[in-house]
C-alpha cells in the first residue's frame, strides 16, 4: 500500500472539489479533510490551514501533471458559472416596479433596486456565502438605472 501524502491545500472548499473531481475523473484515488470544518465557517479556513487533498504517493506525479495540462483553469471556470446559475436561481436579482424611482442622472423610470455592481468583491465568496447561507458581510442594495447604468441611494 503506498504512502499517502498531501497533494495540495486549497482555502476554497469549491475549488477543492473541483479538482478532486478531475482527478476521480482521471481514475486517480483522493479524498479532502479537514472539509467539514472548513465548510461550517469559512472563517476557520485559515487557522486550520485550508482543505487538503490527499493522494497515493505513487500518484503524485501523474495527478500533478494533470494539475499543470490548464485544463483546470477551464473546469474551475465552468463550475463557478454553474454554481452562478443556480444562486441566480435560488436569489433572483429583486426589481421593484420601474415607476417607483427615476434616475437622478438621465431622468429613465426604469430603475431595479439591485446589489450593488461598484464594489463587488471577489465573486467566489459571495456564492460561496450564498450557498451556505451564512453572510460574513453585509450586501449593499442600491438603485440602479438599466438605461445609462447610474447608481444611486435614494
Ligand atoms: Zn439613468
């Protein structure tokens, strides 16, 4: 039986997955940990060192490899979208009727009350936030015009 060893340590459990969904994929042998804990409080990550992917030590150069073709980058990208999707899905952007604000800069009633598109931070932890229902931040919602694509606060 061959050693064990840690292939790599991500801080993203979302990213972890996906990558040990390609190496499944690839027939090689891998599981996570420290997942669960991660996972409960993304908070945590840091303080226990991320989410580790174990694999045989016989694997390792295969599974790195694998790891350096840059197909990763395109399934990582795949995911994300997936999962963009499916928060779209679960939290439709809100629109309030379009007569109920006109736009302070070029006076257009079509108006939706959306999140605020300025200081969007890294998308990935927001659907990650979302997905697992905590809310390390709060989302400011502003007004904003679909015509000229001004924000306000009313
Ligand atoms: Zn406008």
């Amino acid at each position: 039986m061959d050693k064990i060893v840690v292939l790599e340590t991500f801080y993203n459990p979302i990213e972890a997955n996906i990558v040990k969904a390609r190496l499944l994929d690839s027939d090689i042998q891998c599981f996570l940990s420290d997942e669960n804990s991660v996972t409960i409080n993304p908070l945590y990550t840091q303080a226990l060192g991320g989410v580790k992917l174990h694999v045989f030590e016989g694997d390792v150069p295969l599974a790195q490899s694998i790891l350096r073709e840059g197909g990763l980058e395109n399934s990582f990208e795949e995911g994300t979208e997936g999962l963009l999707a499916e928060v779209e899905r679960e939290f439709p952007v809100t629109e309030q009727a379009a007569s109920d604000f006109i736009c302070s800069s070029c006076g257009s009633s079509h108006v939706g009350y959306v999140q605020a598109t300025k200081n969007r931070f890294n998308i990935l932890t927001t659907v990650v936030s979302l997905l697992l229902m905590v809310y390390p931040f709060k989302a400011r919602q502003t007004h904003h015009c679909f015509d000229c694509g001004h924000e306000f606060d009313v």
